[in-house]
C-alpha cells in the first residue's frame, strides 16, 4: 500500500478519534456521566455506530482516552515552562502556578472521580514529581532552594500543598497559595530576606487578578 495512502488512512483514523473524545466530553459536560450513550456520540460525531465500537468498547473508554489526552498536554506544557530560561526558582514558581490553576479548574465530580482511578495518573504523577524534583535540585546548588531536606520530599510536600487549589474561590487565591508554598522551600537564612519580596510579587498579582475579576 502506498505511503501516501498510510499516512491518509491514519490521518482519518486521528481526526475521528479526536472528534469522538471531543464530542464525548461536551455531551457529558452537557447532560451528566450517566445520561450519555454511545448512540448520542455516534450520532453527534456523525458516523456509525458499529464504527464507534471499533475504535472504543464504550463510554467509559473514551472518557478515559480523552483524560489521557488532557493529562499529556498538561505534562508537555509544565514541562515547556520548565524548560524555559532563567533561575530554577522562577520556572519551579511558573510550575508550580500553572500546576495548581489546573488543580483549580477541576473541581472533584463525578467524572474527576471516574478518570483518577487511571493507571496514566499515578504515571503523569510521577512524571510532574520528577519535573519539580529536578527544579529543585538545581536550585539547591544555586542556594535559591532549600538542600536541607530531600528534593523528593520538597516535591511530595509541593503537590500535596497545591491538591488545596481544587476547594480555593478565586485564581487570586490560588496564587497566594503557590506563595506560600514556595516560602516552604527557600533556604532558612533566605526566608526573611526574601520573603518580603517574592511575598509581594506574588500577593501583587493575585491583587491584580482580583481586580480583573
């Protein structure tokens, strides 16, 4: 079969199956986990049934397609604000905001509940555990981030500190609360110096978020 041809037929085979994850989570956001059913996705994506069921054995199995898909494009962006230039402590803070504002935007419901008993969100876990450890290594040795306690502790307490973004009412309040967490991970004798003005920074554009509502 020619190459051409390949590459046409997996390009199809992509294009419906990200129509179907797309579908899928609007009709749920729409009408509830419960009331969808794989007719409603054939119909709204617009091809057969039977072809549904080729690719996906149900509702279930696309929703959890479609997580996975969010998850990764969480990962690629933390990972992009990562890699960034400039000091450990300012991308490990651009990490840190942009990991708890996604904790934020996803409230505990039914589906949240549904998609985290996943394998691929113990390994994405994982994944941004080792991203922030690694951040956090790099600035110990630069004296930015405390050396005093295990990077893989730091990173731990970070991600269980930021799970509170979920229940916080406002981004401004989110952003207060990645302020408080990186005050957890400064240097001892860097604390009082830095606090003020990383404190304020922060608090600074948590006000300014407060103000555009």
């Amino acid at each position: 079969m020619p190459r051409l041809w390949n590459e046409t037929i997996e390009a199809h085979r992509r294009a419906v199956r990200d129509a179907t994850l797309d579908t899928t989570a609007a009709l749920v956001a729409r009408h509830g986990l419960r009331s969808v059913t794989m007719s409603q996705i054939a119909e709204e994506t617009g091809i057969g049934r039977a072809t549904l069921y080729k690719y996906f054995s149900g509702v279930e199995a696309i929703l959890l397609a479609w997580h996975q898909r969010q998850v990764a494009g969480h990962l690629e962006h933390l990972g992009a604000l990562r890699d960034q230039t400039g000091a450990a402590c300012e991308r490990l803070e651009a990490v840190l905001e942009a990991y708890a504002l996604i904790q934020h935007e996803h409230h505990g419901t039914e589906l949240a509940a549904l998609l985290h008993r996943g394998e691929h969100v113990a390994r994405a876990q994982q994944h941004l555990s080792d991203l922030i450890r690694d951040l956090l290594i790099e600035g110990a040795k630069s004296g930015d981030l405390r050396a005093d306690v295990a990077p893989d502790e730091l990173a731990s307490y970070c991600l269980h500190a930021l799970t509170a973004a979920t229940s916080l009412p406002s981004k401004a309040a989110v952003r207060r609360l990645v302020a408080v967490t990186l005050a957890g991970l400064r240097p001892a004798r860097a604390k009082v110096a830095g606090a003020s003005r990383a404190g304020a920074r922060s608090v600074g554009k948590a006000q300014d978020a407060d103000h555009a509502g």
